[in-house]
C-alpha cells in the first residue's frame, strides 16, 4: 500500500537533509497517516480509511465526512473515496425528493 492519504492525495516528498558541516543527503519526508474510523451520517455506516493528520482536522472543522467528501476534488480521492461520494450524492438526492414528496 502507497503512503497516500485516501482523502487529500498527499505523497511523500523529497528533500536533503544538511548537516553543520553542509554535507546533503537525500531523505523523504513522508505525511502524517492515521488509521481512522470515520462515519457517514447519511449512509449510516463506518468507514476505515488511512488519512493524513491534516485531513482529519479537516473533516472535523467542514462537519463531518459527508461535507468533506462534498467539497472535495475528485482528482484528489482514491477509488474508494470517489465510490463513497457518489453513494453519498445518491442518498442526499434520494432524501431531498423524498421531503419534497411528504410536503
């Protein structure tokens, strides 16, 4: 499995690292991955996913996962991610037609 958040599509970078001598090596410089749990309200279910810590924050300040995956770009999300949106978008229409059919 690549070190890529499922969310952001965040990689590892490369760098050098530099001594006090001004010697350079190489080294990488790999994001902050969480092995999380997070829950779509809308769906009803937990979902595991590997996001970075940045990510999460984020989750957490648009309102959960289903807000975020709303915004998000799909060129940033893996498959499984861009699966979850649209089972997302489907319920969030399903249920705006079905208040329009109770009202």
């Amino acid at each position: 499995m690549t070190r890529k958040c499922e969310l952001t599509g965040k990689l590892p970078l490369s760098g050098n690292n530099k001594s006090h001598a001004e010697n350079k090596t190489r080294r990488k410089f790999r994001p902050n991955l969480c092995d999380v749990t997070l829950i779509s309200d809308l769906l009803g279910q937990s979902y595991r996913l590997r996001v970075s810590a940045h990510a999460l924050k984020t989750v957490e300040h648009r309102g959960g996962l289903d807000a975020f995956l709303a915004k998000a770009r799909d060129e940033e999300l893996s498959e499984r991610c861009l699966k979850l949106k649209r089972n997302i978008s489907k319920a969030r229409k399903a249920a705006a037609t079905a208040t329009e059919k109770a009202a």
